[in-house]
C-alpha cells in the first residue's frame, strides 16, 4: 500500500466495484450482521464468513459424515467433507465466469451442509419420525446459534441466506446463491454416478444414451458440460441457472440416480441400522436430558430441540460410540 493509510480490504472492495458484474453482490454493500463488527483491515465481511466457516468444529466434522453408501470400505468414496469441496469449486469456477462474488459464492457453498445428520439422509429420515427436519434449516441453525459454543458465527445476511436455500426449495436472495443452488446439484449428481460406477451399483453404460449423449460419456465431460452451460446461459443475466434443455435433463438424471443408485440395495441395505440407531439415541436423550452435554443447557430450547442439535452435530463414528456406550455392558474389575 506504499504508506497509504487505505486499508487491503477497501482495495478489494475497489477491485469488486470496477470489475465484478452489475448483478454481482458486493461485499461493501452486504446487508450486514445481526450484531454489526469492527471492520477488518485484511478481509472483506464475505472473507471473513468464509474463515469463520472453513475453521469451524462442524466444518471439520464433515469429514466424518457419509455421503450416499454408508459405512464404505474404500478410500476413495465421498465423503460430506469431499462434496462439499466439489460444490465451492464448481461454485467458484462459475462464478468467476460471470464475474461474481467468488469470495461470498465460496462462504455459501462451505457452509450448506453444516448441519447434516450422521449417516446423511438415512439420519435425516430417523429425526422426521419425531419432529420436522430440515439440513438446510439445521445448517442455518448451526452458524446462527450451534457454533463458538453457542454463540453463533454472527454471518451475514447472504451468506446465511444461501446456506438456508441451497435445496430445490429455496429461493436465494443472490446470484452467488443460485450459482451454489445448481453446484450442489451438479456436484452430487456427478460424483454419485462416479462412486456408483466404483461400487459396481451401476455400469456407465447404464446412464441412459440420451444423458450421455447430451452431457458426455465420462465424469469430466460431464461436469464441464453442465458447467459450461450455466455459463453460457447466465452470463451478463440476472439469474445463475442452466438453459432450458440442460435443467429438464438435469433432473431427469437425478430421477434417474433416485430410482437406480440411491434406492439400489447397495446403498439401502445398511440404512435401516442407521435409522434405528438414530432413532434409538433421538428417544434415549429426549428421556434422559442430562445426558446431553452442558454446553447445551443454555440454549433457550426444548429438550426435543436440543436433541436433535446434539445428534446433528455428531459424526457417524461418534455416534456409533454413543449408541454403543448406552447399550452396550462396560467392563470392570473388582
């Protein structure tokens, strides 16, 4: 800065308002926080959302948390954690293409999935037996009030905006939202197909001619295909989302993940342990809320919430411990 007294992030700010695009949020103009901060000299507001996240406990608990195949042998199977590095970089590259905010997109798509259940969707199906149950929502809850020991990260309005609808469901406030919204689609959609291949699920030849004539025949044609058409479909437009074509077929090889990946029994055949576990610690810490850690007592919540907050944050080998250590005789000596 050469004796200047302007501060590097005011320079970054200067950088997003010349070059980012007119639909581009940017970080000098955020809606703010619920309890307002000091300014950083270093990083703007979505730069330091994104360290809040990237160097949070639930962050790194991801690494723990399945994916789609429960419980797999191999190394090489996704994980929550690796997902969620395929989202933010398919994340970053679009926006980059667009000239967004890469810095606020890469905030979202670390946080999406902050709040997903042990066991993925098979502890999410567990919880909805007993009260309603959203990732999406959790992982909002997570960053608002679960994390710093209850405190909360104390986001910003976009960052916390994309995180709660990331899903089909939602409708984000910004473009960088959007562009997480469909990388999150296209992530799982793509790296499921490849560990589906790698679990003998399915054969590539299976994908219906017609996707892999569209898309392409291989992982990386496909990922670039549906990259390059958001791209191309969104640029210097107010809105991040695939052309028509691309959308339609897009879903409809979701359909196609949905009636021959995710319900095969390959990746069915273990869940229903999973549900029963979850299940069974959901009823034993509504029954016994001393159990739960204390650093859940000062929530202002019911002990049913407080439940589902502590189960959520586990990982699936926790609460394999957990469940083991209740049902399971311990040793002793006399």
């Amino acid at each position: 800065m050469d004796g200047s007294n302007k501060r590097y992030s005011d320079v970054t700010h200067e950088i997003e308002s010349k070059y980012l695009s007119k639909y581009a949020t940017r970080a000098a103009e955020t809606k703010g926080r619920v309890s307002p901060l000091e300014p950083d000299g270093l990083r703007t507001d979505f730069q330091r959302d994104r360290d809040r996240i990237l160097h949070c406990k639930a962050f790194r608990r991801l690494k723990h948390k399945t994916q789609v195949f429960l419980s797999p042998e191999g190394d090489h199977y996704r994980t929550r954690l690796t997902h969620t590095l395929e989202v933010s970089q398919i994340a970053r590259t679009i926006s980059r293409a667009l000239r967004l905010n890469e810095d606020l997109t890469e905030a979202i798509a670390l946080g999406h999935d902050l709040g997903h259940t042990p066991y993925g969707h098979a502890g999410e199906k567990a919880l909805n037996k007993f009260i309603h149950f959203e990732h999406n929502e959790q992982s909002l809850r997570m960053v608002d009030k679960l994390e710093y020991d209850g405190d909360g990260m104390n986001l910003c309005f976009e960052v916390r905006d994309g995180i709660l609808n990331h899903t089909s469901r939602g409708k984000p406030a910004t473009l960088e939202g959007q562009v997480v919204a469909w990388s999150d689609r296209i992530a799982y959609i793509n790296h499921d197909i490849d560990d589906a291949v790698r679990a003998g699920v399915i054969k590539e030849t299976d994908i219906p001619s017609e996707f892999r004539e569209l898309f392409g025949q291989r992982h990386a044609a496909r990922l670039n295909s549906m990259i390059l058409d958001i791209i191309k479909n969104s640029f210097d437009k107010p809105y991040a989302r695939p052309s028509e074509v691309f959308e339609r077929e897009i879903m409809r090889l979701r359909k196609f993940m949905f009636d021959n990946v995710y319900s095969s029994p390959v990746a069915k055949a273990e869940e229903y342990k999973a549900v029963d576990m979850i299940s069974f610690l959901y009823r034993y810490y509504t029954e016994n809320p001393n159990k739960i850690p204390e650093e859940f007592g000062k929530m202002d919540s019911t002990v049913e919430q407080k439940t589902v907050d502590y189960i959520s944050m586990m990982s699936d080998n926790y609460a394999v411990r957990c469940f083991t250590d209740i049902t399971v005789p311990k040793n002793w000596n006399k």
